[in-house]
C-alpha cells in the first residue's frame, strides 16, 4: 500500500474532489485490471477514451481516479483528481510508485525511424559481453540482465517500463539500453525517467499516419534530447540532415558520430562482403560479421556509446567484432544450391532503400536480386506507394505480398503499392496475396548464385489479419521453401 499523496508528487492538479491522505494499492490505466483500493488513471488513447470507464474502475474498487475531466456523478468516498494530461500525470506517479528506478542505473535512449533495435540490443549484447549486469528495453524483448520478459511495443507502457527498471535495480543491473519510439515519446511513456544519455540514427519518412506531419514526427524525437539533464550526453548523427536538429535545445554533453561529416567519432568502410566488412574506427580498423553502411553507422553509434560510458577503446573494439547480427535485422543464410536468402525488418522507404543499396553493392555481376514485400494494415499509407516503387526499381523481381493487413483488405494495400511503379518497371513485379505462397514463389524463381530479400516483418514470429494472429515467420518460411526445393 502507498499513501496517494506520494504517488501524486510532483503531478500538476486542476482540480480534486475527496482526500488524498488515503492508501491505495496499484495504478492502472486499464479498467479491467481495477481491483479494491487500486488508482484509475483515465488515458484518451487512439481507439478509446479511458473516461468512458471510470464508473466501472469505480465499480471495481477504485479509491482513486485521474482524469482530464471529471465524470458527472462523483462517488463518495472515491477521491477524483483533475488534470491537464493524464498521460503525463501516468508517467509521473509511476516513477513515485516505483521510488524513481532510473535513477539507480545508467538509462540510455535510442530514437531515430531506423536501428533503434539493432543499436539497442548489440549495445546490451556488448556490455553483457564486457562482465556488467545490463537491462533492455526493446521491440524484440525485454532483458532484465539474465532474465527474458516478452516485448509488446517499441516503447511499453510507462507502468511496465518504471516496473522493469525497479527489477533491474534489484538485480543490481548498472546500464539499461531502451528504444525510445515516436509513439512513446508523444504519449509520455519516457516521461520523468532520468536518462544518462541518448542516441540519435536517423529520421526518414514513417508513423505519418499517426504524427501527420514530418515536422511533427522530428520535433517528437527531438524532445528525448530537448528533455535532458545538463549531466546526461546526446549523441547524434551527422550525417543525418536532422542529425544536428536533434542537438539544438538539449542541455546536455552534445556529441556527433559519421562516416561522411566532420564528427567527434569518426569511421570508414574500408572492404565489404557478405560475411562482413571492415570499419576502420578511430584510427584502429576491425572486422565485423555485420554488413551495409547502416551498420557501420549503428557500430559507430554503439562504439562512441560505449566510449562515452567509460569502456576502453580497444575493449570496446574487440567485443564489437564478437557482435552477431539481431534477428531479423539483415539475418541471412546460402542455401545448398547457393541461393542467398536475406530477412530484414526494412518496413519503411528509407530502410529498404538501405537494404538494397546494400545488397546491390555485394553483387559480382550475374545475380538477381528478387524482393518480397509488403506493407503494414491500419499504417501510414502514404509510404505505400514509394515501397512499390523503390522494391521493382532496385531489384530484377519484386513480388508485392500481404505483410499484417491488421483490419484492411490485402488486395487494397497491395495496389495501393503497385501504384508507385514506374510503367518500365511493371513486368518486374508479382502480386500474391499470401504471404508464404509470395516466399515459395521467389524461391522457385531463383537460380544459383541469386539473391532472395524478404523484407518487413524481420523478427516478428506472427501475421495479423482481421484481428486474428497465426504464427508466421519470414525466416523459417524461407528456410523451409528452400531446404524443400533441394529435395
């Protein structure tokens, strides 16, 4: 139990009807989970208005409600308490509720449209590596040092995020890495967390459908930085045009990364293949299993991080030669007849423009290069179109498929990319609904030596189609299609 009065500190209150010299249990924002004595914080979400369910938390036992405008009848003995953001009110009881838990460790924040995961996850990777109990907080899982928790979103919730970081100062975990999403931001999941730092990749074209703008895309990644302490740093990429955007109202150490600009860290490709390339970082060059220049800015982002954070140069640039690809973040493999089958997340414009730039830029001459892709249901359809057109521009084959549909026809959204192709491009393309039949196909299309992405959903383990998930993953799908065709 916690007095209320504690767990409200430090939130901004219009207005309060009852006592907040009460005890109560938990917080919650969703009304099924009220139980006797819990708090109710009445969030307007996307698809629904939490105020529409304060008489049931209340009939559920709630002692308190959060609200940005109180309901008609107030309950006695119920104590309602009026404020301008529910969200921000959220962020800031469950940091008092968990006794401020980012505190205790080094919180690291990634944003950018892409590499948050891949840059996340090696940085928790690299630090496990180095002998330090380290947490994470991604699209892919959650870690609390040695212990796996499953992942829902980008960012979770702000409840989930304060309850894993206070995990992670019971096991005396010392640096958590966290994606910190657009979505979060907006909606102050990062809120009163207390950051040592934050990472800026890149900003490219994505989420319109939810921010509407791209200025209003940027400006909300921008605050992770505008939000920093004076002791906390802010890297940024300078090579990104956003990049010193990024940098320009935050109080903190500002710090730059590139290949191409001036920067504080500085790096070079050097060589590339497929089973990797070698960087020269620093003055010092090394071998790395990971390939592309989106990789050779995420290694960059990682080594000034882990610089920044008190390791050794040259630890820092032998455990990021020891560094394995993240699932679906390029995860590739040869096939026995020498068909490459490549699985990577690019589910925005830019990253899949990266991805083949990539792939292209590995090709000896003879190969083709055939690319599965879809797009997201209930997304931002404006990207649509440019998928399309970037899919059937740079590769010899592009075979346009159901990615999650979520709510949408599959047909609809499979035009709408068939829209963004250039008339001399249209006999290169394919349109298959389903989206196993859509990897089988390219499989039997390719030769030896030829060269199969399978783009957008990377490491997701399901597809979502009219609210219904089945197990789906893209990895498995192509394994198995190619293992089959050598029987």
């Amino acid at each position: 139990m916690n007095l209320l009065k504690d767990i409200l500190y430090g939130v901004s209150l219009t207005a309060v009807s009852g006592n907040t010299n009460v005890m109560v249990n938990q917080i919650h924002f969703d009304s099924r989970n009220v139980e006797m004595d819990d708090v109710f914080v009445a969030i307007r979400g996307i698809l629904t208005d939490g105020h529409k369910y304060i008489s049931k938390a209340v009939e559920s036992g709630a002692k308190a409600v959060i609200c940005e405008e109180f309901p008609e009848l107030l309950v006695n003995g119920v104590t309602y308490l009026k404020v301008s953001n529910s969200n921000s009110a959220l962020a800031i009881m469950a940091n008092n509720y968990y006794d401020s838990p980012s505190k205790n460790l080094k919180l690291v924040g990634v944003t950018g449209t892409n590499g948050k995961t891949t840059v996340s996850t090696l940085l928790y990777n690299l630090f496990k590596n180095a002998g330090y109990k380290v947490g994470l907080l991604s699209t892919i899982k959650v870690m609390v040092d040695d212990q796996e928790y499953p992942a829902t979103h980008t960012t979770p919730d702000v409840l989930a995020i304060n309850r894993y970081l206070s995990l992670m100062n019971e096991e005396g975990v010392e640096f958590c890495f966290m994606e910190a999403s657009s979505h979060g931001i907006h909606q102050k999941r990062t809120e009163g967390l207390h950051f040592a730092g934050a990472i800026f990749t890149n900003l490219s074209h994505d989420h319109l459908d939810y921010h509407k703008t791209f200025a209003e895309y940027r400006d909300t990644k921008k605050k992770l930085f505008d939000d920093l302490p004076k002791t906390a740093f802010a890297l940024s990429n300078s090579d990104d045009k956003n990049g010193g955007v990024m940098l320009q109202n935050t109080k903190a150490k500002k710090l730059t990364y590139g290949l191409k600009s001036y920067a504080d860290f500085r790096g070079q490709i050097l060589e590339k293949q497929f089973s990797g390339q070698l960087l020269k970082i620093d003055d010092n060059e090394l071998w790395t299993k990971l390939i592309g220049d989106f990789n050779a800015y995420n290694l960059l982002a990682i080594y000034a991080t882990a610089h920044i954070l008190g390791l050794e140069k040259m630890e820092i640039l032998q455990l990021i030669s020891e560094l394995e690809t993240v699932d679906g973040r390029f995860q590739y493999f040869i096939s026995k007849n020498k068909i490459t089958a490549i699985v990577d997340y690019a589910h925005t414009p830019d990253a899949l423009k990266n991805v083949l730039i990539t792939i292209n830029a590995l090709r000896t001459g003879n190969e083709n290069v055939i690319t599965v892709v879809g797009c997201g249901g209930d997304r931002d359809k404006s990207k649509r179109p440019v998928m399309g057109h970037i899919a059937s521009e740079m590769s010899d084959q592009a075979i346009f498929t159901s990615d999650n549909p979520r709510s949408e026809p599959p047909m609809e959204i499979i035009k709408e990319m068939e829209a963004g192709v250039e008339p001399q491009n249209s006999n290169k393309i394919l349109s298959i609904e389903d989206r196993r039949q859509a990897i089988k196909t390219a499989c039997k299309l390719a030769a030896s030596t030829d060269i199969i992405l399978v783009a957008g959903k990377g490491h997701e383990a399901y597809q979502e189609t009219m609210g219904v998930r089945v197990d789906f993953d893209d990895f498995e799908e192509v394994q198995k299609a190619l293992t089959n065709l050598n029987k």
